[in-house]
C-alpha cells in the first residue's frame, strides 16, 4: 500500500530518476519522431466523445499526462476506460474533440503517414497476447523492427536481446510462443512494444487473464519500467498495483471521468460511485 504523497516536487529528485508515485511530473518538452514539441504534455484528450451506435461511450473526457507519469484508469465494465485508452493510439476513432499523443494531434482521421509516426511513439499491450505462433520470441520482436523500421536483421537482434533481458527472457530467445506460460506470453508482448522505442506505453487490462503467480511476473516488469522513468497509462483492475505505482488514479464511471487524484483516494473515495466500486472490488 502506498503512503500519501509527500509535498517534494520532481525538481528536487536527481536529473534522469523516475518520479515517485503519487508526485506529478513537471511540465517537460519532449518531441515526436517527426520532431513535433509535446509542449508539456505527453497526452491529452480535450473533451473526446465516443459512440458504439446509440451507445454514447464517452462523454467529454478531459485528461492530460506529462512525461514520466504513470496513470491508472480504474472503473467497472462498460465505464468506458478500455475505450479511453484506445483512442489514444487511434485505434478507435473519437467522434468529437481532439486527441494529441506524443505531439500528434487529431480527431476523428489522422494521415496515415501521421499515423505511422504515433505508432511508433506509442506501444500497447493488450490483455490477449497477439504473438505470432509460427516465430520464435525473437522473430515476434525483431518483424516490426525490420518490416517497419527496415533495421538490419543483426541490430534488431540486439535489440531483442536487450528488451528480453529488461523482461527477464533472455533465455527464452529461441522458444516458441506455445512453449510459453501466459505471463512470460504476455512480456514478450511489453519487449516487443519496448523495442519499438516508445515514449509512452499503454496497457489493457494486460494481467485479467492470468491466474495470480503469473500476473505478478507481468506487474513486477511493468512497476520496473515505472522506476526507469516510463510514461504509462493502465487500464486495470489492480487496485494495490495501481496504488503502489500510479501518480495518479482516474475512475471511469458511465462513460465520464468521475474522480481522479493521487493514490491515496483509493483510501479515501469523494463520490459513493467509486465507494461504492471499491466495496465490490477491494
């Protein structure tokens, strides 16, 4: 469980550490691949609507994360926040407002060549796998860096080896998907996003289908990459995770962000929504 959040600010912390939870980053420049300013925030949804139909899915979600903050969306089924999540990569399309991503900014249509460039700032994991079964674990990883990036067989080797060893794979290099458990599956799939060079990584619900063991070997991976310093946002179902790791807590209730704050909220919920959802989840 994690403790209030102290009043030190990220100017205090040593230049290059990872910011604690429940401290927000300072408002920091970074750049696209296409060399386009962030102007201070790594994401930002600016009054985004969402429908399935007639079901309105979103409703004028406002959200911004910096570089090097961590946040968790948290909410019951249907709340809207796997939907949030995936609009940050385009993957579904807003139908009102805007989206800017790592200083790609866009509405309902993005440029596919645009869209390119966010797909190679942005790595998304998602709760199934999506690997490969006929490739080794190092081919799942080195397809997209020869394929998009046209990297060299032998530096996208590299690569592979070095995001197998920052998930604890190493020696699982020339395994097949199959020969695999669902937790060493599923950091496989955050190497071959880590490879890619993100700046932010985005993770769905990525643990739900795993029996507890193995969504500690997928949490302790995801709180390492929080303590190297990257930008993420989780959807989860892991309230000690998500207090343990996050800056900051976003609940999704009925399509609309209905509270958000430190982890300490978790503690001490404002609304009887999210009281309510912590009694039937905690």
């Amino acid at each position: 469980m994690n403790s209030v959040p102290s009043q030190q600010t990220v100017a205090d912390l040593p230049v290059g550490a990872a910011v604690p939870p429940g401290k927000a980053p300072a408002a920091a420049p970074s750049l696209s691949r296409d060399g386009k300013a962030t102007t201070g925030d790594i994401v930002r949804l600016d009054n985004v609507h969402k429908w399935f139909g007639d079901s309105h899915v979103l409703k004028g979600i406002d959200l911004n994360v910096k570089p090097g903050e961590i946040i968790a969306i948290i909410g019951q089924s249907g709340s809207g926040k796997s939907t949030a999540l995936r609009c940050m990569d385009h993957l579904e399309q807003i139908d009102k407002g805007s989206v800017t991503v790592c200083g790609h900014t866009f509405g309902a249509d993005i440029p596919k060549s645009d869209l390119k460039m966010l797909r190679q700032d942005v790595g998304i994991v998602f709760q199934s796998y999506n690997l490969f079964p006929h490739l080794t674990v190092e081919r799942n990883i080195t397809l997209a860096l020869t394929s998009v990036k046209k990297m060299a067989k032998s530096q996208a080797k590299e690569i592979a080896q070095t995001v197998l060893a920052q998930v604890g794979l190493s020696e699982k290099s020339q395994m097949y998907p199959e020969q695999l458990s669902g937790g060493q599956q599923q950091r496989v799939a955050i190497a071959r996003s880590l490879a890619m060079g993100p700046k932010l990584m985005l993770f769905d619900e990525v643990t739900s289908a795993l029996d507890p063991q193995l969504t500690g070997e997928v949490l302790r991976v995801i709180e390492k990459l929080a303590r190297e310093g990257m930008t993420m946002v989780l959807v989860t179902h892991e309230m000690a995770f998500a207090m343990k790791v996050a800056h900051r807590i976003v609940y999704m209730y009925q399509g609309k962000i209905h509270e958000q704050g430190g982890p300490d909220m978790l503690r001490n919920p404002q609304t009887p929504e999210l009281q309510h959802f912590l009694d039937n989840g905690l």
